[in-house]
C-alpha cells in the first residue's frame, strides 16, 4: 500500500488524492523510478497502470549481488493499493485495507491471475505489521507476497488484504425433455409403426437401457423394432402397470417418468 501519510486512530488523517499519486509515480522524477505495475484505488476501482506486467518494475528494494525481487520470475507484478491505516475517505476512518470498500479487486485479482500468479499466499496471507521473509520460498513458489514477506526489503505493509475471489459455477441449463408424442406416434393402424425412423427413438432405447429395460441384442437406434417395443413394456411393468396398460404403445404417464431428453 502507498503509506504516505502516518495517521492514527486518535488523528485520522485524509485519504491522499488518487491523482496525486497517479502524477507522482507516472510523472515526478522522484516517484517514476519507484513506480509500481499497478496503482489500485480501493474507494473507487479505478486503477492506473505504469509498467508493462512483463516488464521490470522498481518497488522493492533489490540489493546488489542478492536474490532478485523485482524480475524474480516470468512476471513480478507490484501492486500498491491506495491506502493507509486510519486514512479519511468521505468522512470515514479505515483501519485496514479489508475495511475498504475493495472495489475493483475482482477485476485487478482475474488481471494478475491471467498472468498466471496461482492464488495462494507462500507465506501466509498478511495478518497484522510484521515482516516474515524466507528466500527460498519467494525464489521457488509463484503467488502473492506481502511487502513485508519479500527479502531484502524492509517494510511491514500491507497488513491485510482482500480474499481471493470466490469462482461461482454457472448454474447448468434445466433439462429439457421430449413431450409425449401421442399415441399414433408409435403406432401404423392398429400395429406398432415397426421400421419407422426417428431420433426420438435412439434417446427413448438409451434411457430404457439407463433404466435397466433394455432387451437389445444391438443398438437402441433411430429405427423403430420389436426390441423398443419389448423394452418399453418392461419398462410399463416396472412401473406397475398391468394388462392393456403395460402394452405398447407408451402413454403420457409413462413417457414422462422415462424423461427422453429432447432431441
């Protein structure tokens, strides 16, 4: 986080300006070399960006003859969130990052993600100011490290920062089943329409079969046979029916306990 200013909870101080920082580390002598990636308002979501995610960039200290930290892997994306403890936003106090309004994070968490940064934290998700930094975990395992967790640096910050999102599986599409055909469907006159060719046979065998009906030596498959319609009336017996009603051709109710998906 961006630190620059030292408040307290007995003298909160002011948020500094979202623009203030985006001139002082895109313009300012002083600020362009330190710039990190990505500056994040967590008040607003907005964000601005300085270095390309492929390309080196200077926000931690990095010691001559040491551990590399900032070009450590394939991308070290540094991030300083536009935050300080007991800052002042539109009247109100944060102690901590987390407190914020976070707004914007899905959307700066799926960017470094596409990066192919794994979401977990090699040392432990920051909890609290104190610095915990281990070498060989930062120069071997990729994710997400604190200020306070990369060697040779000396900060303390962030303190806390916001959870990994949460991935939401989309809900699956409702099944669609196909409607009773009718009687006549199945049938030529007073005979079953033996030889007759449709898909919905092919899905009506597959479900008898599901449904441990099956008298198939081959398929089920889209031509009506003597098969289907003996695989049909075990199917009518297994559900209780009797006499005529076990008999092909298949009725409503039946039909809609077999759930033939649509084709």
């Amino acid at each position: 986080m961006t630190w620059d200013r030292s408040a307290t909870k007995a003298k909160p101080l002011d948020l500094v300006p979202f623009t203030s920082l985006r001139s002082y580390f895109g313009t300012n002598p002083s600020g362009k070399p330190v710039a990190p990636h990505i500056l994040w308002d967590p008040f607003t979501g907005r964000f601005v960006q300085f270095v390309p995610a492929n390309s080196r960039s200077k926000s931690l200290v990095d010691l001559s003859g040491g551990t590399r930290t900032n070009r450590a892997g394939s991308v070290v994306i540094q991030v300083e969130a536009l935050f300080f403890p007991w800052c002042r936003y539109n009247g109100k106090v944060y102690e901590s990052l987390e407190d914020t309004p976070c707004k914007g994070w899905d959307e700066l968490h799926a960017w470094v993600h596409s990066w192919g940064v794994p979401d977990i934290w090699p040392m432990g998700k920051p909890n609290g100011f104190t610095g915990h930094r281990d070498e060989h975990t930062w120069e071997t395992t990729a994710g997400w490290y604190a200020h306070a967790q990369v060697p040779e640096n000396s900060h303390t910050d962030p303190g806390t920062w916001p959870a990994f999102p949460v991935a939401t599986k989309p809900s699956p599409a409702p099944v669609q089943y196909e409607p009773y055909p009718g009687a006549q469907f199945f049938m030529k006159g007073s005979r079953p329409a033996l030889g007759k060719s449709s898909p919905v046979f092919t899905a009506m065998g597959k479900r008898l079969v599901a449904e441990g009906c099956g008298k198939y030596q081959v398929g089920p498959g889209p031509v009506l046979g003597q098969a289907d319609v003996d695989s049909y009336e075990a199917f009518q017996r297994k559900l209780g029916f009797t006499g005529s009603d076990a008999k092909w051709p298949p009725g409503p109710t039946s039909w809609g306990k077999l759930k033939v998906p649509k084709v």
